[in-house]
C-alpha cells in the first residue's frame, strides 16, 4: 500500500524538523516493507508569501485534499505578522479540513526528566484534546476608528452545541480507551457567562452517556497550578481552542521541552485527511543552526502512522525513539548535545535494528 502524504515544511525549523521527519518515516518504511509513502512537497512558506502575494495557492486546498494524511512543520517569520502567516495557512487548512479535534498526548520521555523536581516520569501522562474549530480561534470581529487613539477592537467566541457536542465525544471516547477513565473539562465560566457555560452543560449532558469514565471540572487558571503541582491527579483533558493552546504548551515545557510534544489534526470523520504536526512554531531563535529537536515531529510522525492504521509501525517508531532519549542523544533543550541531524541519524540507526 501507497500513502500519499501532502508535506508543509513552511518556516524556520519546520524545514528542517520536516526533512527530518521525512527522512524517519522513509526509513521506517524501507524497513517494514509493508507500506510505502509518497510525498508531495508544497512550498508554501512566509519567503514565498512576501515573494508572490500569497501562502497557499487558490486551490491548495483541494490539492491538500487529494492526499491520505498531511505533515506541516511551523509556519511564522519576523517579517511578517503573525497574525497573517498563522491566518494564511495553517488556521484556514484546520477549518476547510475540518479538523475539529486537535490530539496533544504528553508524557516524559525515557531518559529525560521534566524541569521541575516534583514531577516524576510517571506521574505525567496526559493526552489534551483540544477544540480545534471554533471557540476564541473563530476569527470573528474587527477594528474601529483604526487610525485613531481611541481604536476599539472586537474578538469573537463562537461556541455552537454542535462543535461542543462533537469535540466532548471525542474527548469521552479518548479517555474511555485509557486505562485510567479520567477526564478533565476546562473552561472560564465564571468569567465567561455565555460560550464557557454552554461548554459545562454539554459536557456534564453528554458525560451522561459515558458513566465508566471518571470527570471532573476545572477554571483555567486553577489548572495551570494543578498541572504543576499534582500532574498525577489527571488522565485525559478537553479545554477550548485558546485554553487548550495554551495548557499545551505548559504540558510540553512540563514534560521536558516544548521540542517533544506532538499534535493531530484530526477530522474524525475521514472525509478529510488529517495534519500532523508538533506543537512548536518556527522557533526564528534558533532557525538555520541545526540544532532544532526533531523529537515532536517524529512523535507526530509516529500519529500519523497510526491514524493511517499501521498501529505496529507507530508502535515501532515510537519504541525507537524512546531508545534514542534513553540512550541520551539528546538536542540541547533537553539537555543533550546532539544536533538535528544526529538525533535522526540515530532514530533511523534504531529503526533498522528493531
Ligand atoms: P516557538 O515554539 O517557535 O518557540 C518558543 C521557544 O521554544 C523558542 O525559544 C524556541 O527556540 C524553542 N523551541 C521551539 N521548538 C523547538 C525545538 N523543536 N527544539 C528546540 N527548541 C525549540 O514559539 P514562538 O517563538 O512563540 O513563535 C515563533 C513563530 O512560530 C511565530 O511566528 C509564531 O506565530 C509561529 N508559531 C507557529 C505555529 C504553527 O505553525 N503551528 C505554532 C506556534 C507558533
Ligand atoms: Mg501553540
């Protein structure tokens, strides 16, 4: 079997975890011998924006969806606003897509620790499902009296029973498959009295339907101290498009570095391919050195696979990349002093032997 697979390299070191990832994924199935990928690689970038006007081509998206799954690497440069960059690829190819479930598993890897002494290998292990379609990342609202000192500027919510419904069941079925049964909801619905609330009451409906699984509800900011100073007390956790976004990134740094953490793109439904991509962005400080961890995008490498229905070959990929950190060929963010390359080197080097 082919998988076809669209490739969005974009910025900074989304190129080179990109090729790395490429490269992974070519080993893996040069090993196995059971499935083959073919790649096709789209340019769009922020050099390509400031060069031709735009990111995607006029119909990228139906390209993109002539494909089994997506790979994007992280898209965002100092010479455009993020705000253009994020709006001109990644966001409208999440909506058009329908990838309404953003998946962001975390856990401590073998041979690394999180940062803070409190946290033990084993006591993190969460996966956050994040909304990925509507809630503060609608793109509704506008500016008013611009060019004055008196601009007002509006930032919409949009929060529909039908997203929440989709995006709880999903959340519901994740943490019914883990051993531990437990989910955390996350909203602001003492401050938020509108959106925030329908949220807690279609979850609290649909939990009706999910008696196994063990819930709870939390305020966000209350979670932010919880997930430092009790990450044992949480399995599986569904927050909004911004919270989730947010708690993700805490989650990483958590974990060990924001350089491992992986996230699908989902649309549940499979009428669309997915995307999958780690959580980081272009990282500008440190893009062109080579040093970037291509840790994330392996891992989100490995989803992909998965999604893809090749369960012992992310299983495969996977166990190769805990033998790496294991083996401490580690980049410098987790405190090794490997590079890209090598940490590549050495997952292909495991792949071939497992
Ligand atoms: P960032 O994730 O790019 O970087 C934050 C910090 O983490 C930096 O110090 C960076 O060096 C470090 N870091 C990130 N990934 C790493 C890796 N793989 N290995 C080692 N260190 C790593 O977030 P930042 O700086 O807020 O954003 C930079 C650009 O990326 C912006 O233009 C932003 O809009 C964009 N962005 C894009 C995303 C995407 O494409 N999905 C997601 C997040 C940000
Ligand atoms: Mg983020």
């Amino acid at each position: 079997r082919i998988y076809q697979i669209a490739s969005i390299p974009g910025d900074g070191i989304g190129v080179d975890i990109t090729e790395a990832a490429v490269q992974v994924l070519n080993t893996l199935s040069a090993t196995l011998r059971t499935f083959q990928f073919d790649f096709k690689t789209f340019d769009w970038s922020s050099d390509k924006y400031l060069e031709r006007g735009w990111y995607m081509e006029p119909d990228g998206l139906e390209q993109l969806k002539k494909h089994d799954a997506i790979y994007f690497g992280a898209v965002g440069s100092p010479e455009v606003p993020d705000h253009i960059s994020l709006w001109g690829l990644i966001l409208p190819i999440r909506k058009a897509l329908n990838q309404y479930v953003n998946v962001r598993p975390t856990r401590i890897l073998p041979g690394t620790k999180s940062p803070l002494e409190n946290v033990k290998n084993e006591d993190l292990d969460w996966v956050i499902v994040r909304e990925n379609s509507e809630g503060e990342y609608s793109g509704q609202g506008g500016t008013s009296h611009e060019h004055s000192d008196h601009a007002v500027a509006t930032e919409v919510s949009i929060f529909t029973q039908v997203g929440i419904e989709r995006i709880m069941h999903f959340a519901f079925e994740t943490a019914k498959s883990r051993p531990r049964k437990k989910l955390t909801m996350v909203t602001k619905s003492n401050a938020q009295r509108h959106g925030m609330v329908l949220w807690d009451k279609v979850f609290y409906e649909v939990a009706k339907q999910y008696p196994e699984v063990e819930i709870d509800k939390m305020l966000v900011d209350a979670m932010t101290v919880r997930m430092v100073l009790h990450p044992k007390s949480m399995d599986t956790i569904v927050a909004t498009n911004l919270h989730a976004d947010i708690l993700s990134d805490l989650a990483a740094a958590l974990s060990g570095s924001i350089g491992i953490a992986p996230s699908s793109n989902l649309d549940p439904t499979r009428k669309n391919p997915s995307m999958f991509e780690p959580i980081h962005g272009s990282a500008p400080d440190i893009a062109g050195k080579g040093i970037a961890n291509p840790v994330g995008a392996f891992w989100s490498a490995a989803e992909m696979v998965r999604w893809l229905g090749e369960e012992a070959a992310a299983d495969a990929l996977m166990k190769a990349i805990e033998n790496v950190t294991a083996a401490g060929v580690k980049t410098k963010d987790l405190g090794g002093d490997k590079n890209t390359k090598e940490v590549t080197e050495a997952v292909c080097a495991e792949i071939q032997k497992l």
